[in-house]
C-alpha cells in the first residue's frame, strides 16, 4: 500500500491530522492497535482551548460540539473556606469549550468515514523504517498478515505508550520527565453536575475537581494513592470523600448515582525532545504528558497537529519545507509552556505525601495571591483558555 503520510495512532492525534490532510487533498492511512469501540471507551479529556475548537471548524467536523458543547466562561477555585472565580472571558476575551475527547473522536472517525479515509484497526508489530531516509515505509500485521506502507512522511501519533518515539534512537532523543506522587481517580456519573462551571478544590484531605460531560453527565476526580486500585473504592465512599473536599454549600448539592466508568490516571510531565527525525514527525502524547490538572492534555496535542499540517501543507502546496523544519522547535516552545503551567497548577492544588509546613504555606500564599490579584488571575486565565499558536 502507498501513501502520503503514514499516521500511526488512530486517538485524537492521529484522526485530527489525517482529516485536516484529507481537506487539503493530501491522502494519508491511519494505523490504529485497538478497536475503535476500545478507542470511544476511554473517558478522557473534557475542556478544550478555542484554538482546538478551530482546528475542528477547519477540520469540517465543529457542528456537534457547537450544537451540543458547552462555553465556560470561567472556573471556581477552592482552598479551606475560600472560594474564589477567575473569569476566563473577562481577562482573555475567549471562554472554554466543555466537550468530552470521546465525542471528538467520535466526530472525527465520522468524518474520516465519510470520506472514505483509510483507517486500519487492530493493527499489530508496528515497525517504522527509514524515518532518516527520503523514502520511509511503515511494516505491520492485521490478523496474522503482513503489510507494507510505503509513504513520504509518518506522524507518530501513538500515545506516551507507542512505538514511534521509540524509533528516534537514544543517541538523538533526550526526554525531561517528573511523576508525581499521587494519581487521579474518576468517575463519570449520569447525574446533573454540581455546578454550571468546574471547581478545582485544594482540601486538607487532598484535591477535588467537579467537572462534566453535559447536563444529566458529571465527571468527577479526586486525589488518590498510588497503590489504590478503582475496586478499593465503592461508589459510597468516593461520594463521602468527594463531598469532604469540596466546598460545604456544593457538597449539600451533590446529586449522587451510580458511577458508570471509574478509573485512576497516575500524574507524570514528561518531554521529549526533538519531536522530529528525519521524516519522522511526534504528536500529542507520543512527545509529551502533562498532568491533567490544567486540562492540557489533549489541547497540546492539536497545537502539535496545527504546525505540522501547517508545514506539511506547505510542503505538498509549494515544496517548501520551512514548516516541517521548523516543527519541532515550533512545538516545543508552546508545549514548556504548557507544561510549566500544568506543572504549577498541580502543585498549587494537591497535598503532597513529603509536604512540609512551610511548602503549605507556600501553596496557601500562592492561592491568596491567586485569590486577591487581578493580574494573578489574568496569567492563570490566558494559560488556561490557552496560548496562541
Ligand atoms: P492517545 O489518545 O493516547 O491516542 C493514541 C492512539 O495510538 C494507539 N496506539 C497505537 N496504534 C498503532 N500502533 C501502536 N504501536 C500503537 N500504540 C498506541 C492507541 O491505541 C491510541 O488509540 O494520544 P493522542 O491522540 O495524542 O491524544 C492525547 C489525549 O488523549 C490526552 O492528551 C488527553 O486525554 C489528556 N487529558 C486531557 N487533555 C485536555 O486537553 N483536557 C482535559 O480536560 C484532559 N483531561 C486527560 C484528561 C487525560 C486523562 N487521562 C486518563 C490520562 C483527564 C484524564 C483523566
Ligand atoms: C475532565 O472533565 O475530564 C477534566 C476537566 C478539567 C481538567 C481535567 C479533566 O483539568
């Protein structure tokens, strides 16, 4: 089989960059390891930047999320009996969108149906060969069978876990990484959030984010041990300690239920960089994790997918390779960024195991001044709604 841009992964990354080529006349074939029942299962990302909900208007799948997405104009912070709001519209000018990463890959695997886009599922073995080389090809087997891909350029768009950043050897490769000591365990409810916007709490008993999907879906997260497992919690006793940590007058409000998905992200900022080798070009989580307390997950993965479409639309349109040069270095100046902040906001919100007093103090400081300071929250609000591209 021959191609223009072989992609590999087919999550959001993969699905983004192939339909934004698609709409440019550019042909490519997504290699995805799961199902893309498997893929829609994953309960992930819920807040996306402007900048992401434009790169969908121009991927042509933005009707949806428009129809059925929600705009936040701001989010509540809570610490001891503080509550406070920062108002993302007022500082910035740009809300958020509320809209769940499964109903943007849904959206994106309708699109690429639609247009006949070749995806191929459960793909196994993937190997990438002479991503150094002019003439790269990508070798793989679907039951059983072996299969060649031979194309001019592939985007490694595999998640932390894939085989593309594996491929840039070790000599060239250099990766920055910080875990953190505590994960995330969440929930998703069909029940009506507890607020229109999200609270991020910072509690004695560790942090909270109320957060959903839409208004009968609440998505819920608390701070948890890394050696607990979801079968440690009950439904009952995640509501408990929920309700402990968030302020009194929404935890009287919780509406409570069953929960229908229930897991724990473990927290970890990780880079890698170049995110380029040869012909080879990293995206979204296969170059860099943030932990999920700013949201940014997903959203730094489309910045990654604007500069490369951008460069590789230059490329097919006038044989210029200035874009892809220049992708790598131009991703990772936004990606530090966002890591920086994601990196603050999580240590501004959780109690960490190794605190001392005088790191409380700090945080509590920090979310004073968070609380009392104009320019504090119009920092905090342009790095939440999201950097330029
Ligand atoms: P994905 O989504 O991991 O997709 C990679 C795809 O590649 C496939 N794959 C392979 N395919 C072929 N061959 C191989 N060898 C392969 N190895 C892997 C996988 O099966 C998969 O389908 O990466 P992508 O596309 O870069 O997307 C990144 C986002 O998924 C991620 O950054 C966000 O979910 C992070 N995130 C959030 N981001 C936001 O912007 N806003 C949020 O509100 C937000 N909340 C979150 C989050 C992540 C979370 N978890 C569970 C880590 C909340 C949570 C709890
Ligand atoms: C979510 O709704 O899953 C979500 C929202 C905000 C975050 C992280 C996750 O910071």
């Amino acid at each position: 089989m021959k191609t223009q841009v072989a992609i590999i992964g087919g999550g959001p990354s993969g699905l983004l960059l192939s339909q934004l080529l698609h709409k440019r006349g550019i042909d490519s074939v997504v290699l995805e390891r799961k199902t893309k029942d498997h893929v829609l299962g994953r309960i992930r990302a819920g807040v996306l930047e402007q900048g992401f909900v434009q790169l969908m208007e121009e991927a042509g799948c933005a009707d949806r999320m428009h129809a059925e997405g929600f705009t936040h104009d701001g989010a509540l912070i809570s610490y001891g009996d503080e509550i406070f709001r920062v108002d993302f519209t007022r500082h910035t000018g740009t809300p958020v969108m509320v809209y769940g990463q499964t109903e943007v890959t849904r959206d994106l695997y309708d699109a690429r149906e639609r247009a006949g886009g070749r995806i191929a599922f459960n793909v196994e073995d993937v190997v990438i060969h002479g991503a150094d080389s002019d003439h790269p090809h990508v070798t793989y087997t679907v039951g059983g069978e072996a299969q060649r891909l031979d194309c001019d350029f592939v985007a490694g768009c595999d998640g932390f876990h894939g085989v593309s950043r594996q491929t840039i050897p070790l000599s060239v490769r250099k990766e920055y990484e910080k875990v953190y000591p505590f994960g995330w365990l969440g929930i998703l409810s069909e029940t009506p959030p507890v607020n229109h916007e999200l609270i991020y709490a910072n509690s004695s008993r560790g942090f909270a984010l109320c957060s959903m999907r839409n208004d009968n879906l609440s998505r819920y997260y608390i701070q948890c041990s890394l050696s607990d497992s979801p079968e440690d919690w009950t439904d009952e006793a995640f509501w408990e300690e929920l309700g402990r940590r968030i302020p009194q007058e929404y935890a009287g409000k919780l509406v409570t239920g069953p929960s229908i998905e229930k897991s724990i992200a473990p927290l970890r900022s990780f880079v890698t960089e170049p995110m380029r080798w040869g012909r080879l070009f990293l995206c979204g989580d296969a170059a860099h994790i943030v932990p999920p307390t700013g949201a940014k997950g997903l959203n730094t993965a489309a910045s990654d997918i604007h500069y490369l479409y951008s460069g590789l639309r230059a490329f097919y349109e006038t044989g210029s390779e200035t874009g892809i040069d220049a992708y790598s270095a131009r991703a990772l100046r936004r990606i530090w960024k966002a890591e920086r902040f994601s990196w603050w906001f999580s240590s501004l919100m959780h109690r960490y195991p190794d605190q001392s007093e005088f790191d409380l103090k700090m945080q509590i400081a920090d979310l004073e001044f968070l609380r009392s300071n104009e320019a504090a929250q119009k920092s905090m609000a342009e790095n939440y709604v999201g950097l330029p591209y």
